[in-house]
C-alpha cells in the first residue's frame, strides 16, 4: 500500500529524486524557513479558535485561548531556533508581527464571521480507485482545518497568510481540490474553499495600510473534481514506476534555492555518491547543506565527506 498526501505528491510533481531522498531514504532538513514557521504558528493558533470543541464559548475567551497557544508555540519555536543557530532577532519581529495580526484578526475580523464551523482539524483518508471504480494499492491523506456552513452550503475553511492578498493562483490551488475530492469520498458535499488569508503586516502600525485580511470562495466543478481522481490514480503508477525503475531527476533553475538535495544530487550525478552513503547518511538528524562557499564548509560535517567521499 502506498500512502500519499498532498506534500508528497507536490514533491514528487516537482522532481522525482527530490521524493526519493526524502521519503524514501529518510534525508530530512531542520532548517525550516521563518516565513514557514510563522505561518504555521499563526495557522495552529487560527486552528484552535476555531475547534468545534470550543463552538459554545464566546468569541473573547476562545481568543484568549488561541493567543495564549500562539505564546506557548513561540516559546517552544524560539528554543528551536536558537539550538540550530537562528536568527533570534529576525524571530523576534515576526513572532511579534503574528501576535499582532492575530489580534487584529480576533478584535475585528472574528467577531463578523458569516460562517458555521462543522467540523475541525478533520482527518481525510480515502483510497484512491482505478479507472473501473476498485480501489488501488493507494490511499490518500490529509488534514482540513474546518468544514464551514455558509449560506446553506459546505466549503473548506483554509488559512493562510500572506505578504500580498494576490490571490490569482487559488483557482488552480491542487491541494484543495485533492481535498475536495477525498472529503466528497468520505460522504461531506463540499462545494469548494473559502480562504481565510491574513496579510502579513502588523496592523497596527501606523506605517501599515489596509486591508490586513481577505476572503474567498473558490469553487470546483465536478468534472474538475472527477479529473482530480484520474490525476491521483496516475501519479500513484507513475509512483509505482519509478519505485521499481528508479527515481529520475528534475533539474532547473530552482534547484539553487528550492531544494536543500541539491549538493547530494549533484554529487550523484557525477558518481561521487553511492548507495551505502545513503543510507549513513539516513542517520543523521537534521542535515544542513547549503553551504555555497568554501569558507562557510565544516571539514567535520558527516554529510560532507559523504558527497566527497572522505
């Protein structure tokens, strides 16, 4: 059985290889992104505002529940961060600058909600079937933040945060119609996604300008989620393939600041890398690699003298 999520399959989507490394044998980074980091604390702290388990209290104290979780998350990140050598100031400022869009978000935005919560932090789990409707060897799993009610209809509430409210690229948004999708397996008559996008800024600086948030509904027909099921179907064999034959690369331009394989990969490719480096290298916990200058390199580091073989 092969279990696939909306990350894997992006990450299979954009290169094969990439996939191998990470999924496959186990190589994983810890340096997640600050802009990643915020986003995620925001998002939990959102999550839980918003759980059923707190439909029935009112707005202020389901607030002071998020913002408190918010605090313990930034202490429990800002201990992280310093332990692998972060900038603790630049976390400073964006914790800060998510403590205030929150704020914002639970003084002026929350207490107008045109929506119900349904259901919260659901679990998706569907097998994904083949052309003649039987199920595969493949099962598809995710997380939604909520199923909301709004003017007699089921949407997917998404949260997001953003530097600019661009919102272009929601129409062709794959993770949502995956989601769409399985929750329509599962029974749910969900009829799209309803954005819930906070701005990042702090908006209550006097050098910020409106607006701080936005929403929308985006829709999927059925056609395009009938063809999201096809498309499923074909990247678990497309997957299965590559499981027997051998993961092929991707490489572009991005490759030099959206993939933190890029050294081993290379190094592969010139034939400096070989099995057994792999798998030591699967050891070792939380790697960092991009390290672009001689000068920046540690002759101790394990993951180095693997890719030069030393």
């Amino acid at each position: 059985m092969i279990t696939v999520s909306n990350s894997r399959l992006a990450c299979f989507r954009r290169c094969p290889r990439k996939y191998e490394y990470r999924y496959v044998d186990k190589l994983t980074a810890n340096d997640k992104a600050p802009a990643l980091m915020l986003g995620s604390l925001v998002h939990e702290s959102l999550a839980e505002f918003y759980s059923l388990d707190n439909k029935d209290k009112d707005v202020n104290v389901r607030a002071s529940m998020a913002m408190a979780m918010y605090d313990n998350k930034v202490a429990e990140a800002a201990t992280e961060v310093l332990s692998v050598g972060g900038d603790s100031q630049q976390f400073d400022k964006d914790s800060f600058m998510g403590r205030q869009m929150l704020k914002y978000y639970f003084e002026e935005v929350a207490p107008n909600d045109d929506f119900t919560p349904v259901a919260s932090e659901l679990k998706v789990e569907v097998r994904v079937p083949n052309p003649n409707g039987k199920f595969s060897w493949c099962s598809f799993i995710g997380y939604v933040d909520a199923i909301v009610e709004r003017e007699g209809r089921l949407y997917i509430m998404e949260h997001k945060t953003a530097k600019t409210l661009d919102t272009k690229h929601l129409i062709t948004d794959t993770q949502v119609t995956q989601y769409i999708w399985a929750l329509r397996q599962m029974g749910y008559d969900v009829c799209g996604v309803y954005y819930n996008i906070l701005r990042k800024c702090d908006p209550y600086s006097a050098r910020t300008k409106a607006p701080y948030h936005y929403r929308e509904a985006v829709y999927r027909n059925d056609r395009e989620i009938e063809e999201c099921g096809r498309q499923l179907y074909n990247l678990y064999l497309a997957m299965k393939h590559a499981d027997r034959y051998g993961f092929y690369c991707n490489p572009t331009r991005d490759c030099s600041w959206d993939c933190e394989y890029r050294p081993i990969c290379i190094a592969e490719m010139e034939g400096r890398l070989e099995a057994d480096d792999l798998e030591e290298l699967a050891g070792v916990e939380g790697f960092h690699i991009k390290q672009e200058s001689e000068s920046d390199k540690d002759p101790n580091n394990k993951i180095e003298k693997v890719i030069n073989n030393g």
